[in-house]
C-alpha cells in the first residue's frame, strides 16, 4: 500500500514584539502538526531479570487417598497442607460380590480418573473396611469373607503399578480428624469414633496411630458394643435420642475407664445431628462432634500415606 504524503505545511514561529524593559525577546516553542501530533513514541521498557520477577506460587503438594466402602469406591487428590480436596471426588459403585479380583480393577479405573492429580512415585493411600496387618488384611466387614488373609497392598500395588499404602478406614478417618479436623493441636490420648452400621475407632496418642483398635466389639453389659450403640441399631429398635444416648453413655464411659483419652471425636453420618444427643451424655472427657465427616477417610489416607512416603 503506497502511504500518502504528509502535505500540512509547518507554521514558522511569530516573533513576539518586545516591550519597553525587556532584554531578551520570549520566545514559543514551534506548533507540532501533522502524524507527530498524534503519535507518541516511548522507549521500549527494559525487560525485567529473572532476580526482579515475582516468584510464581509453588503447587501445593498433592496425594491420593482412595476409601473403599460396602456401597462405593470413591477417591480424590488431597492437598496435603491443608487437608481439603484439591479437586472433585470420584465414586464408582462397589461391585457384588466385593471379592479381591472384582474391586481391584474398580479401584484402577477410579485412580485413572484422576491420573492427572498424580505426582511422582508418590505411594496412593487406600482405606479398606477391615483390621489390616502389615498390608494384609485380618478380616472383613461389609465385603466378601475372601479377602481375610489377602495381601491387598500387594494386590492394588499390582493393579496400578505404583506403590500404595492400605489402612484400616476408621484409622483413616481418625488420622485425618487429629492431623486437620476437630482434635488437630490436641496432645496426649484422642479417641475418635465412627457412629455407623457398626462403631469404628481409631486411637490416637500424640500425633502417633495406634492401629486396628476396633473398640466397637467391645463387650459392654454382656453384647458386643456395636450391635446395641451403633447408628443402625437406633434405627433398627427405633429409639428416641434419649434412649439411645443412655446406651452411648454406658460404652463411651467404659472407654474412658479403659483409656482415659483427653479428648473423644464423634463422626458417623450421625454426627451431623450431634446436637441431638451429645449434650445427653455425661462425661469426664470433652466430646466433640467431627468435622471433615464423608472426607474424613480420603484425606486420612493419602495422608497416612504421604507419612509413610517419608519414613522410607
């Protein structure tokens, strides 16, 4: 494109006529027209050294915590500072019959949902609904009778070709409620129970898990704890909060007989409501509703694995 001249003719300077007094004639500085008077033309800035550059935000360090239950399998990335999700959680419903061969596969599609999350080698941690001994697990509840005496940290490890690390889900939940819910900053003896289709527990002494307790089949006034005080058996006798709080005060006042714990954690879907029924209770030991509920599991564990990680 040819560009076309500029024609506006410059105007000289007018001389301005002196006065009586003066020594010097002023002077007005020439009349700036055409493109000139409408272009400004600045100096490029200087780019700025890597030394003056604000320092991106570093990523915050992530695991992955995968809770396998009696109805779902689900799983989430965890920030590990601050004990929230760092993105959406994933659930897969539990296959039937929940054998080894037939959860495995489900919990390598939930963790491929969320391969994105994952960093490094960094282990997976995985809740399972049973006492597990050194990745083994010891017994079964809410899934099939098979998998007592399975290797399951061998089986996922196997399943999704990087190390995992697999708890006991109320020692799960029960970690997550110390490191970042309702006992986080409390030394000494924590007690934190799961109020359920049965009663899960998890001991905690100084920030240490004592694994596998499983205080909920303790025998209390001649039955097994859970099948008079758990969740479900309020449901199933249909029983006032008043009545099914005198239950809970005869088996949370012999566990502190038993443990003397500085502080008792109450989690469970239950726990939502504790304003029903925790005030009914009288206790030496503070006792406190939980507060990351449903999450409680995931972040425990990959957690408890980002711990593990670290010892090795």
């Amino acid at each position: 494109m040819t560009e076309t001249p500029d024609t506006t003719a410059e105007t000289p300077a007018e001389t301005p006529t002196g006065t009586a007094g003066d020594t010097a004639p002023a002077t007005t500085a020439p009349a700036t027209t055409g493109r000139a008077a409408a272009t400004t033309r600045r100096r490029p800035a200087a780019p700025r050294s890597a030394a003056s550059r604000p320092a991106a935000p570093a990523k915050p360090r992530l695991g992955l915590g995968i809770d396998i239950g009696g109805s779902g399998i689900k799983g989430a990335p965890v920030d590990l500072e601050a004990g929230t999700f760092a993105a959406e959680r994933v659930r897969i419903e539990t296959p039937q019959p929940a054998t080894p061969s037939a959860i495995a596969p489900v919990v390598a599609q939930v963790v491929e949902q969320l391969g994105d999350h994952l960093q490094g080698d960094e282990p997976i941690g995985i809740t399972f609904p049973a006492v597990i001994q050194h990745g083994i697990a010891r017994s079964a509840a809410n899934v099939d009778e098979s998998w007592i005496g399975t290797d399951a940290e061998s089986l996922f490890s196997d399943a999704l070709g990087r190390p995992v690390v697999v708890v006991n889900d109320a020692d799960a939940a029960g970690f997550a409620e110390v490191t970042f819910g309702a006992a986080k900053g409390i030394h000494g003896v924590v007690l934190v129970t799961t109020l359920g289709t049965g009663i899960g527990s998890a001991l905690i002494v100084d920030g240490r898990l004592v694994p596998n307790t499983e205080l909920g089949h303790l025998e209390v006034g001649g039955h097994d704890a859970e099948k008079k005080a758990a969740d479900s058996a309020r449901e199933r006798h249909d029983l006032s909060w008043a009545q099914w709080a005198k239950r809970l005060q005869r088996y949370y006042s012999h566990l502190e007989d038993l443990l003397w714990p500085d502080l008792i954690v109450v989690g469970g879907g239950v726990s939502k409501k504790h304003e029903k029924f925790l005030p009914l209770l009288d206790l030496r030991t503070p006792i406190v509703p939980a507060h990351l509920l449903n999450d409680a599991g995931i972040i425990g564990a990959a957690s408890l694995a980002a711990q593990a990680a670290e010892k090795r």
